[in-house]
C-alpha cells in the first residue's frame, strides 16, 4: 500500500459513549468532511481523509489535524477556509488565519 503524501484528520466530536456532542459536529464538521474529499481529489491531491473522536478542542471547532505536517486547525466553519487551508497546503506552508498549533 503506497502512503498517502498528507492525513486530514476530521473531528466529528464522538466521545466514548459513540455520541456526536461537541462543538465539531454541531458546528457542521460533518458536511465539510466530503467537500474536503471532493476539494482535494480534484486538486490532483495525495490525501487520506479520515473523521476521529472527539480532539478536546471544542472551543475551537470544528477542528482539523494535518499530517505529517502536524498542523492543527481550527474553526474551519465554511468551505472557504478549506480551500485557503488547501492552498496554503499546496504551497508547502501553514494557513496562519486558522492554525492553533504546529
């Protein structure tokens, strides 16, 4: 199996009890996950995308987790800030208007 060049993790907020509670979902990350799919099949990008439990970063959802680079983004509410995350990503560099650490 060849590696995928990046990992987008989506939060999707479930917690141990398998319910969807925070802020991610409740905020819409689960509709951004396949415009994040489709935005990057159609750049020609080399992604996995994947959802995870909940990050413990509600205050700041939706959340989004980029590796290798270990970019963590947060409230990436619209399709917009997708794409400037994607571009950003493209380019090699962080998206600074959402990131909350590297």
């Amino acid at each position: 199996m060849k590696k995928p060049s990046y990992h987008i993790l989506v939060c999707n907020s479930f917690r141990m009890a398998g319910d969807a509670q925070g802020a991610c979902t409740k905020k819409g990350a689960p509709t951004l996950l396949q415009y994040i799919m489709d935005e990057c099949n159609d750049r020609g990008m080399d992604v996995a995308v994947s959802t995870t439990g909940c990050l413990n970063l509600c205050s700041q959802g939706p959340v989004i987790v980029i590796h290798p680079n270990n970019f963590w983004y947060g409230c990436v509410e619209t399709e917009e800030a997708i794409d400037e995350i994607l571009d950003a990503l493209e380019e090699g560099e962080p998206c600074e208007k959402y990131l909350i650490s590297e």
